[in-house]
C-alpha cells in the first residue's frame, strides 16, 4: 500500500515552491509526481493547425520528486508523515502525529 494516493492534500517542504499547498494529481514514475498549482512552468508551443492547437507561451505543471512532498494534515497545518495501520483486516493510512485516519 502507498503512503500517498492521487486526490490526497500535500505541501512541498523544499524546493524554490516551499511551504505551497496542491493536490496530487498523478503519478509518473516511482518517484516523480504532478501536484496542481505547484512547479508551474512556461513552454514556448509552436502551433499545429492539424491538431488544432495555438501556439505561444503556456503554463504548465512540471513534475516534482516524490521526497519533497509531504501530507498535509489540516488539524496541525503542517505537514506529516503517514503510518498504514490494520483494522478490521483492512490497511487503513494514519497521521504519524495524532493517530487520525486519511480520508
């Protein structure tokens, strides 16, 4: 079971994005992420009139590593760390912090 899901609530706890709040989005790779509203970049897009996209400057989400996140935990507004509990032979995830389960 993975400590983080997509839809969950995380803040960046380093990186020129510090201390900013997003959900995650999806996954790349094992250790690369996509959080919305976090590393927005500026791509220069050249336009294709087959596909039916404009050119110019856009702004997307860039992937961000995986260790530089952490769940965010409303009650503390801090970020947490994330322990999986058995209960009721299920894994449930759990707030290393105050025991709470992740919704």
């Amino acid at each position: 079971m993975k400590k983080l899901k997509t839809g969950d609530e995380v803040i960046v706890i380093s990186g020129k994005d510090k201390g900013k709040i997003g959900t995650l989005s999806n996954f790349l790779s094992e250790n690369k992420c996509v959080v919305s509203g976090v590393k927005i970049v500026k791509k220069h897009q050249k336009p294709n009139p087959q596909l039916n996209i404009q050119g110019g400057i856009i702004e997307k989400e860039s992937p961000i590593e995986l260790s530089n996140v952490a769940i965010y935990n409303k009650k503390t507004k801090k970020g947490d760390k994330v322990r999986i509990e058995i209960k009721n032979d299920k894994k449930i995830r759990v707030f290393k912090s105050d025991g709470k389960e992740i919704k």
